[in-house]
C-alpha cells in the first residue's frame, strides 16, 4: 500500500506577464510619442507654409512701395526741372525711395529665409540647394576625422 498527498496549484508565469504588461505600456509610450512628434511636424509645417505667403505677400507689398516711391521722384525731379518745386522736396523723395529699397530687400530677405525655413521643416534643404551625398562619401568622410 502506498499513501501520499498530491497538490496541484496552477503555476502562473508571473514574470513573463509583469513583462508583457511593461512592454505594453512602453508601447502605448512609443505610440503617443510618435503621435505627438506627427502633430508638432505637421505645426511646424504648417507654420512654415503660413510665414512664407506672408512674406511673400510682404515683399510683392514692398516692391510696389518702392516703384510707386520711384515714381514719386521721378514726378518730384520733373517738378523741380519746371521750375515748380525746389530741392529740399527731390532730397526728401530721394529719402523715401532709399527708405522703400531699404524695406524691400529686408522684405525680400525675410522671405527668403521663410523659404530655407519651409524647406528645413521639409527636410529638402541639400536637395533644393543641388548638395548630394553619395553613400561612399560620407564613409569615406566619417573615416578622415
């Protein structure tokens, strides 16, 4: 005759479901990670486009102010040749058409770098600039330093 006890308890992996539960949360992480990382590119994009039409918009503005401003001095020195204005009315127009130079080349600056802006945000910058890099080249660049 033989007498014994035998128990059976259920033998849970404990660990491996710690695991799981913890890379389920990382990942949940990672998603909203890379949900949040797609809406502030897609701001930053956004933003970039909104800044170049706007200094676009400037710098078409500024061109006609200064045309408009050459215009002015072109009236102004026809006036003083007629003998219908003096000098100190063709310096100040001169001044002005300086002054509305001035603002257009910063207008047309302006949007210029909103351009390089949308084009970093874009990430074509080498491209739209004709860089290129060749897989060989920057290997071969890694090792010289």
């Amino acid at each position: 005759y033989e007498a014994g006890i035998q128990f059976s308890l259920p033998v849970q992996n404990r660990v491996a479901k710690a695991n799981l539960g913890a890379d389920q949360a990382l990942l949940r992480q990672q998603q909203l990670r890379v949900t949040q990382l797609e809406s502030q590119v897609s701001a930053e994009v956004q933003n970039a486009i909104t800044a170049l039409h706007a200094a676009k918009t400037a710098a078409d503005a500024a061109t006609k102010a200064r045309e408009l401003q050459a215009q002015l001095l072109g009236a102004s020195q026809e006036s003083f040749s007629a003998g219908y204005s003096n000098n100190i009315s063709v310096i100040e127009q001169q001044t002005y058409l300086t002054q509305a130079q001035t603002t257009e080349v910063m207008a047309k600056a302006a949007w210029l770098k909103a351009a390089s802006q949308l084009d970093r945000v874009l990430g074509q910058t080498m491209e739209n600039s004709g860089i290129s890099l060749k897989r060989d080249q920057v290997q071969d660049g890694s090792r010289q330093h």
